[in-house]
C-alpha cells in the first residue's frame, strides 16, 4: 500500500515491510534446518551395537530313569535224593545216634483173633487192606527188586515208630515186621530217610526199589501203621 506526500515522493506503509523480512527468517530457518550443524544438535544418537538374536530350535533332552534293583538272594535249596532203581544212594555220617531197640528173634508168627487183613499184590504193586469183608485202604506200593520180597501168607510182629537200617544207615518210619530174612527183618514201612533227611524213592512208588521191605508213601505208612496191630495177618502175592 502506497501513498504520496505533498512533495511527490512515494511513500511505503509500514506494513509492506514485514513480507521481506518474513520471507527472510523463513528461508533462514529452511537452510538451518537442513544444514548437518542442525542435525548433529537435534538428532538422536544412534546406539553403536546392534542387539542381534534369532529363534534357534534345540532338541528336548531326553533322560531315562536308573533304578538300581537289590540284588536278589539266593535260594536255600533243600536236597533231595536221587535214586536209581537198584542203587541205594545216602551219605554216611560219622556217630549217628544208633537205637538200642532189639528186634524181637525169628520166630512163629503171633497169633491173631481179629479180622483185619493186609493183602500186597507183586504183580500190580499195590496194596488192600481190609477190615472183614470191607476193603478200608487201597495204597500204591513198592516191593523188591528181583523178586526179593519173599511171597507167602505173614502177620504183622512187630511195630516201631522209627526203624533204624544200620546195614544202609536210613530211618524208616512207621515199620511193621512182618518176616525174617537170615538175621534181617523184612516188613512194610514209609519212604526211608537219609542220614541229611533227604528222602529216598520219592518218586518211585509203584515200582520195584527196595530191598525185600513193602515201601508206602509217607502218609500211608502211618494210616496203615496206626490201624495195624500185632498179629494182623499180611498176604504177598503175585
């Protein structure tokens, strides 16, 4: 905006001064502003290490349990006899308390007014026991080998609750003599039992193994040897 005075000069207003000097400041502050004095006073620094990291796959350890087992203790075992038909297997022990029982003398046999009867047949090793006409016991058996147990009609005479074999060093529970055989008694007794109290022939029965006695399993001896009483007749037959 313009004006003239009243001696002809041209007059600027006041106003018209400001847009130079805006021009000015503004094109000051561009050039400042883009220069590097400014960015190194408002700039942020920039850290100089970088954190530098990545995912990464790693296997799961796998662990497996150790367990330590007790070692196991071994069983005790309990010796048992092996024997061979015709072989008398045992182990002889050194002062083995001997019975100072003395068998009765060869002799006629008792007699007997009863009605029990002992029948003991070779051929099928096996055992009848009657009481009358009433078969009360039927038991597998063992005689001899090579028809060693003697045949023949007998009776029980005598009854010992433990035997002792001193030819064989065995016990023999449960006896019943029944003959004699030279100065031996022959008779009907349980499975005998070794000095180490194995017991011998188990396993046997119903087979020939002995050597002249009528063998019964362990039980049966004793069924038989408390039924039994002196005098009861005893039958060996094929």
């Amino acid at each position: 905006m313009t004006s003239s005075t009243s001696s002809g000069r041209l007059r600027i207003h006041p106003i018209l001064w400001l847009f130079p000097l805006f021009i000015v400041l503004s094109l000051g502050i561009f050039f400042f502003a883009t220069s590097p004095a400014s960015a190194a006073i408002f700039s942020t620094p920039t850290p100089t290490q970088e954190n530098l990291w990545a995912y990464v796959e790693l296997p799961k350890p796998t662990y497996t349990a150790t367990i330590e087992v007790p070692p196991t203790p071994m069983p005790t075992l309990t010796p048992e006899a092996t024997a061979t038909p015709g072989q008398m297997v045992m182990e002889i022990i050194e002062d083995t308390p001997v019975p100072t029982y003395a068998p009765p003398q060869p002799g006629s046999a008792p007699s007997y007014g009863g009605s029990k009867y002992i029948l003991v047949d070779i051929s099928e090793q096996h055992m009848y026991v009657y009481e009358g006409d009433v078969l009360v016991y039927s038991f597998v058996a063992s005689t001899g080998m090579n028809n060693a147990t003697r045949v023949g009609t007998f009776a029980v005479q005598s009854k010992i609750p433990n035997a002792y074999g001193s030819t064989w060093n065995i016990w023999m529970p449960s006896w019943l003599g029944i003959y004699w055989a030279g100065g031996l008694e022959n008779g009907i007794h349980a499975l005998p039992i070794l000095p180490n109290g194995a017991t011998l022939w188990a396993g046997y029965l119903g087979t020939p193994v002995s050597y002249g006695c009528v063998v019964l399993g362990s039980y049966e001896a004793k069924v038989l040897y408390d039924w039994a009483e002196i005098g009861t007749p005893v039958e060996i037959r094929w």
